[in-house]
C-alpha cells in the first residue's frame, strides 16, 4: 500500500506502507487506510518523532557506527517538514481520503 499525505499547507507526500506506519505508530496515530492528523497533535508528534530520530542515531553510534540503510532521519525528515508547515498554516494532514 502506499500512503499519500495531503495537507492545504504543502504539496503531497506519497510513502511505502513500511515507513509510514513505522512513523504513523511513533508518533501515535493508528496506521490505517485513513487517518488525520489534527494541528493541535502535531507540536508532540514533532517531539515524538524528532525523539524517535535521536534515540536511533544514539543507539547507531553506541555499536560503533558502522555503515546502514536508510535512517529513520532520512525517512522521517519529509514527514516532519510535512508536520511543520501544516501546523504554521493551522491546517490537518489527511491521508486515505
């Protein structure tokens, strides 16, 4: 499934069914064919997910930082710009509808 993410304040952000709901779940929504995200939620699923960021780069270098895949900064860095200026445009990130 791919998800695409619609908000007024920006263009469309379209992600695979693995990372999206990987940052659907972190950030406290249930993955799912439809959804929203309200503004008054976005300011702690920023934290949520920004925490989430840090805690894997903490455990990355804490085994010695070698070489990966993709990161979760990587896969989340469209998601929180996403998240940013829908929240200063005071409009909901939909998705499924």
């Amino acid at each position: 499934m791919l998800y695409k993410f619609k908000s007024k304040a920006d263009s469309d952000l379209f992600m695979n069914q693995g990372p999206a709901e990987r940052i659907l779940t972190i950030i406290g929504k249930e993955p799912g064919a439809q959804g929203i995200i309200e503004p008054e939620a976005m300011a702690e699923a920023i934290a949520r997910l920004q925490a989430a960021v840090a805690e894997e780069d903490r455990l990355h270098e804490a085994q010695g930082g070698a070489a990966r895949g993709v990161t979760l900064q990587q896969r989340a860095w469209p998601f929180l710009q996403l998240l940013r200026r829908s929240l200063d445009a005071d409009e909901p990130i939909v998705w499924g509808v």
